[in-house]
C-alpha cells in the first residue's frame, strides 16, 4: 500500500516530511489537513494521531506521528535512501539524534513562537502579543547563536560537520524558513547576523532542489496574503 502523508504546507515539520519523500523517490500520497480549518481536531484525523496534530503517516496498518520519529522512521525502512540522511554509524546517529533533541526546546520554541506573536497569530484573530513577540525573539535569537557556534562548528557546510545533509539539516531549516512570512525587515534584522546559518540554509535548499522551493511556494504566497492585510490596516499615529 501507498505511504500516506498527512500534512499542512503552512507546517514546518509537515515541510521536511514531504521534502524527504520527493528527494528520495518514496512513493506517497499527499492528504492535506488544513490546520486553518481545524481539520486537524475533527474524530477522524484523531483516528491517526490522537493528538491532533500533523505530521502524520499512515504505512500500511502502521501509524506514527511526531516528525523526528517519521523522518528516522522513513530513513531506515524505504530502501535506497542514501546513508548521509540517518547514518547506520550509531555513533553518527547519536549526534544528529542530539540535534533533533535540541532542535524541539530552543530552535522550534523561539521560531514558531515568533511568527505566531508577530503575524500568524494576527491573521488568524489573535491580538498581537509583543511581549511574548520578544520572549520569544530571545530563545530565536539564542537558538540561531548556538547554530553558528556550535552546530555548524566544522569544515563541512551542514551540521556536525557533515558533507551531506542529514534530517536535522532538512528539520531545522525547515523551521527557519518559516521566518520567510515576516516582514523583510524584521527578517533580515533577525538572520542577518548569522552568516554561517544563511550560508547552511542556501546549502540544504540546493542540496534538496528542486522539491525544497516547491514545497515551500505556500510560505511566499502566505506572506503577500499578510502584508496585503496589513496594508489595508488603518496607519497607526
């Protein structure tokens, strides 16, 4: 049976999953879950993930959720998905796992939060947070630090080091690009110190093209959906 693939574009974690598939020629289907909709909520989708939440996949009668586990999962079960994504080294493994790790409370905590205070959250009915905004721009801020010093530390243009990306590289950019929806100053103010990190997102994009820019079409056009919004606002004096 066909792989099924539960996402939302507008997703970050929904993005690497899809992302993975195409790269490596694993045969799928795509079922949209429109989290705008709430469709993720709805008896039916909880059937699959009880948490409501995408990723998700549907393998045959196996199900998983959480989208560390469906990348590491998909990695290691489809063959001819080359050995650079999850390495068969454990000792390679333990050190992307560790990233993955990190991944979930700084990097994710910090974006996600930011765009949601700043303009999701906005475009959706919620009031804008600025102090939640900057919180959560510290841990951004902070996240984005660590990468340049830490996780891009080596002669390799990805993570740890490596030659090749791995699926930390595909999550963690993944992440990053939802920053593409905020308005180009703001974005450019926040990554603009970081230029090994920029050099590390332009080195994954062409290492997954041309699936990554495909993938990731939604974010442009949600961002000229926003800043059209937000030019229909009354000017503030």
């Amino acid at each position: 049976m066909t792989l099924k693939v539960y996402s939302d574009r507008m997703s970050q974690p929904s993005r690497a999953i899809l992302i993975f598939c195409k790269v490596n020629g694993i045969d799928f289907e795509e079922i949209k879950v429109d989290l705008s909709k709430r469709q993720h909520q709805t008896p039916e989708f909880k059937e699959i993930n009880p948490l409501g939440q995408v990723p998700a996949i549907v393998d045959g009668r196996f199900k998983l959720f959480e989208s560390h586990a469906i990348l590491i999962y998909l990695a290691c079960v489809y063959p001819g998905v080359p050995d650079h994504w999850y390495p068969a080294d454990l000792f390679r493994r333990a050190k992307i796992n560790s990233v993955l790790d990190w991944h979930h409370s700084n990097l994710r905590v910090g974006a996600a939060k930011y765009v949601l205070y700043t303009v999701l959250g906005p475009a959706l009915g919620i009031q804008p947070n600025p102090q939640a905004a900057a919180e959560a721009e510290k841990i951004l801020s902070s996240s984005l630090s660590k990468l340049e010093t830490i996780w891009l530390k080596g002669k390799g243009q990805y993570l740890l080091g490596g030659l090749q990306p791995s699926i930390a590289d595909l999550s963690l950019v993944c992440e990053i690009m939802q920053l593409e929806v905020l308005d180009e100053k703001d974005r450019i103010r926040i990554l603009g110190p970081y230029k090994k990190v920029q050099q590390w997102i332009e080195s994954t994009k062409s290492a997954t093209s041309p699936h990554f820019d495909e993938v990731h079409k939604i974010l442009f056009k949600a961002k000229a959906r926003f800043q059209e919004r937000q030019s229909k606002l009354p000017s503030k004096m």
